[in-house]
C-alpha cells in the first residue's frame, strides 16, 4: 500500500490473508544474515473501517494499527483482538492477551502475538 520511512503498511480484505502475509514475511526476514547480522521485524495487524481518499487509508484505525505494530519485539506478529477473533484457532497458535499500552489507542483494546500452526 504505502511506505513509511523504515515501514510500509498494507491492506487486506480479511484477517487471514493479513496475518499470513506478516507471517510469511517474517519467515523471509529471518532467512537474512548479512556477515552475522541478522535482522529483525516487528508487525502489527488490526481490523478496522479505515476511510479510502484517492491512493491512500485514513482514519483511528490505521492509527491503532501502527500502534498495535509499534508494541510488538523484534520477530514478532501481533495481532488486536477484533483480528483474533477472526482467525481459525486450527491455522495459528495465539499468545497470552495483553492490553495495548500505546497513547492514542482504545484503553481496553487487547493485542496477543500469533504464529502459524505447523503445515500452515
């Protein structure tokens, strides 16, 4: 969708393909080694009603979704609650719920890291 300096957000029509495709880029990420560098990425996925203006998304929801992708580690998919919700428990394996502790975001707004299940 767009780039954002050292970042870049993207838009998907659902949860699945979403936390797939941060999966599927951590997996490519972790395969770098650059003479004993390797680095690290953090994602964060929320679902929302952003507004569409010309190119580009708008709106509290991308807000929290940067929110939510600033609090995950180095590695690490982290996911807000209306996204858990969304996802088949048989296709990814979820982290303890925890409250997002980021200024601009809802107080009881929960985010949890996932990972995919084995085969997936």
């Amino acid at each position: 969708m767009k780039r954002l300096g050292d970042g870049a957000m993207a838009v998907f029509g659902d949860a699945e393909r979403a936390v797939s495709a941060a999966l599927d880029a951590q997996r490519g990420i972790s395969k770098i080694d650059v003479d004993g560098y390797r680095p690290t990425q953090r994602a964060g996925v929320h679902r929302g009603t952003p507004r569409k203006v010309k190119g580009d998304f708008l709106g509290v929801d991308v807000n929290i979704a940067a929110r939510v992708g600033d609090c995950a580690d180095g590695g690490e998919v982290l996911i807000s609650e209306p996204v858990r919700e969304e996802l088949d428990g048989r296709h990814f394996r979820f982290g303890p719920r925890r409250p997002l502790d980021a200024p601009g975001a809802p107080a009881d707004l929960t985010v949890s890291a996932v990972k995919a299940r084995r085969g997936k």
